[in-house]
C-alpha cells in the first residue's frame, strides 16, 4: 500500500496525528531492563505494543542505531519488522548524496530495511532525490527548516526577500510523494512553509524534550486536510525509568494523542 | 595518532595524495568473484592489499554498504579493519542531524566503526557538529560545492555578492580538524573556496566516473602545502572485470598518483 494512503487509514483508526519518535539510548533504558544492546529491542517492542493503537506512525532516527554499530542495524531492521503493517513507518535518517549512492541508499532504507518513507537532505538539489522518489509507493520528508539553533546558520540566509527554507521549500514543491520537515520550534515562521503550498504533508518535530509550541505546530503547520505529523520520542518513551515504562509512555501518547485533537478541533 | 598527523606520514610514505574509493557496487563486481555478499570484503581485502602503498587514504561511502542491509555493515567494520593503521579511513557517510543525534553519529564512526575522519552535511548549521570536532584525534569533511547537477539548485544561491557555497565555507573557517569537499567537476569555482583558507584541506570527488579535471582540481584546491586529498572510486576499484582486477586497480592507481605528482610539479 502507499504511504499516503497507510498513514490515512492510520489516522482514521486511531484518530491521532501522533507519530512517535523510537530512538532508543543505552543509557536512557529503564533501570527494569539490563543496560545491553539486547534490550534495546525488547524496549522497542514494548512501547509498540503499548502505544501502537494511539498514533499514526513511527520515526525510527537511524543514529541511535548506528551508535550501537553492525548489531545496532539489525535491531533497526527487527523494529520495523515489528510494527504492525497497518502503521507507517518513518526512516529518519537524513541521507543526501549524489544520486548513484543515493540509489544505495533508497535500496537500503525501502527494500532491505522495509521502511515506509525516508527523511533526506535538500543540500545537494533537487536531482539527486530520483533514486528515492522512483519508489512510487514511498514516501521523501525533505528537511527544510531544523529545530536546532543552528538553523539560522543558513536556512535563514535571506536573499531578495526571501529566506533560504522558503526557497528550498519552493524547489521541492512540485514533487509527488515529496513532504518537508519543519521544526515546531520554529513556531510562527512554519506559516512561511505553509505559504507555499496547502497540500504538503509536513513531519514536525521539536515538540517534547526540546520545547517547541504544539499550539503553533499545529496551527501553522497542518495542511488543508488539517493533517500533519506531529514527532514527539524522549517525553513518550522515557517517560518513566521504572517497570512502568510501556504503561507510562502509553499515559503519555494519549495525553499527546487528546491535546493534538484538542487544538485541532479549535482550528 | 591524530588524522592529520597520520594523512601526512601516509602522504610521504607514498608520496601520494590519492585517495581511493572503497564502494563495492554487488553488481559491478568482477566476474571472478560470485555476486554474493559474503564476496564484497573479499574484493576489498585485495583491493586494499594491491593499493594501499600508492595512496594517502581509503574514503568508504557508507551508501554502498547500507544497501547490503545489516550485513553490511558488519563488511563495512571488517573492511576498516582490513585498512593498515597507518592509512587514515575516511567514512563518507554525509551525516546531519541536530548535536543529540549527532552524539550517535559521531560514535558510530569513531567508536563502533573505528574510521578517522567522517564527512558531513551543513544544512543544520556549525552548532550541531560539535559532537564530532569534540573528538580531537578525528577529523570533519564538511560537504561545500558538490560535484553533481543540482550543486546549483542551493549551493549557487547568489546573495550580495557571494554563493552560498562562499557563505559556508566561511561559517566552518575557523573551526580545527575540519576540511571541506569540494567536488572535482566545480572546475574554476573551486577557487573560490580555496580563497576562504588557504590552510583548510580540501578532499575532492569527482575525478574519474565523474569526469572532474584533476588539473583544475590540484590547480585550485591544494592548499598553501600543496596538500589536497584526490579521490577516485569506480575508475580504480573497476579497471578490469575479471580475476586480474586487483593488479590492474593496482596500475590505475600508480597511474593516477604519478599524474597527480606530474600536475602538482607544474605548481
């Protein structure tokens, strides 16, 4: 099935626009489970378990698996293998090359590691992304404007007007099966993203451990359909450190789950 | 020993500033060897012991191993470790994400990978790198001017004056233990980057397959020690098709550091 009709009927079912970020630290496992690679997809499979009749999708951030070297990429792989069909899942890896070895990485993130959808970087142009966007049943999240400060760096470099994620924005626009990643930290200028186009999905992090505004994430940052991914990962997953763990961050998803819908329904 | 350090013995050992490509492509592998994973550290086993006294560095694309699945990257730890010491690994996997991801990142490739040096993407700014240069003995390529098409969708941005490529560099300037990428097929405008520093070591792709002019390349992007790191992949590591593969990368090779050290006495 496409993406984009999984993450419909995702978001139908269990009335979420909540996509929960599975980016599992060694050192941030509850204190209930040993403090070993091994338990990272026992973690993994318990907050799914736990969580997966509350949200719409799941972000795997492919750096918490690296950390854990060649092992880390089977645990990533044994993930994905576990969430239900019916959830999309998201591949946050950010990869952006030259389109041969973007050809590798498309093959590596939909066919060998199964996922839904990849994040990628808009750095090297529009060209290169052929190798993902072929996969017509796939779906791109290009990064346009990051939660980080340094953001400002150059994403806000402004020429004639305009900053340089709006420009970014606008070279990608036209590509189907193509979304942005917004930043909800970057509270009302997500409206500058929005601006240019009504339609695009938008994967919005930065609400939770960093501190972005919900209220304004989802105010500007939903589509006409009123649809958006909202990441939330270390406020869900760690929400408790005890054997409470799964049942907590299931407290927590709901929580999200009710205030999303909450503001949704005042929009 | 530091990156540096270890780049410039290799570099007088050799008397060499090639650097090769290690991507094994399954399809593009010699005759001689089965189509099969288990093939790929093989065929690197014996590039590396033909090559590795004619070059200054090996440079992995992590894309090529990724599509190998979690297989791969066991290949792509064997493979690092097949590497003599005293040869510095350069993991070319254009990571970016914001600095708690990349804190994974950066153990990934130091830690559990045990490469040297790592190239990464700008899109998210100076701030988020500090989890890599924090690693003083390792060393940071962050990408510049890519070799491909759509370098000039953003990277030419021209803003007062200057490309955006221009305002990169400059932001990572100052920074120690980063070089930058700058691809081969930029041909004069490398030497618009080189104007920024003419310290910063340069590691240049694009020579070879991808038909970038290595006079133009040596000509603008060694810097004030005539130092600069030439790399090329496929028209090496695939000089022949069949079981003399490792003997003709071996000529290619020689060829290629000789016509290096041509151009650069013309200097």
């Amino acid at each position: 099935m496409r993406f984009i009709q999984k993450l419909k009927k995702a978001i139908a079912k269990n009335n979420s626009l909540l996509c929960i970020g599975l980016d599992p630290d060694l050192k941030k496992l509850p204190n209930s489970l040993t403090k070993s690679i091994d338990s990272v997809l026992e973690f993994n499979r318990r907050i799914i378990e736990a969580t997966h009749n509350f949200i719409c999708a799941y972000k795997l951030n492919s750096a918490f698996y690296e950390a854990l070297g060649p092992k880390g990429f089977e645990i990533l792989k044994a993930t994905i293998e576990l969430i239900p069909k019916d959830i999309p899942v998201i591949l946050d890896s950010k990869r952006g090359d030259i389109d041969s070895s973007n050809e590798m990485y498309a093959r590596s993130a939909f066919i060998e590691f199964g996922a839904d959808s990849i994040t990628v970087n808009p750095y090297l142009g529009v060209e290169p992304l052929k190798p993902f966007t072929k996969f017509r049943d796939k779906f791109i999240f290009v990064l346009i404007l990051t939660s980080n400060p340094g953001a400002f760096d150059f994403q806000y470099v402004k020429c004639k007007g305009k900053f340089l994620f709006q420009r970014v924005s606008e070279k990608f626009v036209n590509l189907s099966n193509v979304g942005f990643v917004v930043g909800a930290t970057r509270g009302k200028d997500i409206k500058l993203v929005r601006e240019v186009s009504d339609e695009k999905l938008f994967l919005i992090p930065g609400i939770g451990a960093q501190k972005g505004s919900l209220e304004l994430a989802l105010k500007y940052g939903v589509n006409k359909d009123k649809v958006a991914l909202i990441n939330v990962g270390r406020a869900i997953i760690y929400a408790s450190n005890s054997s409470d763990f799964a049942q907590k961050a299931k407290e927590k998803a709901i929580e999200f789950k009710e205030k999303i819908n909450k503001i949704l329904a005042q929009l």
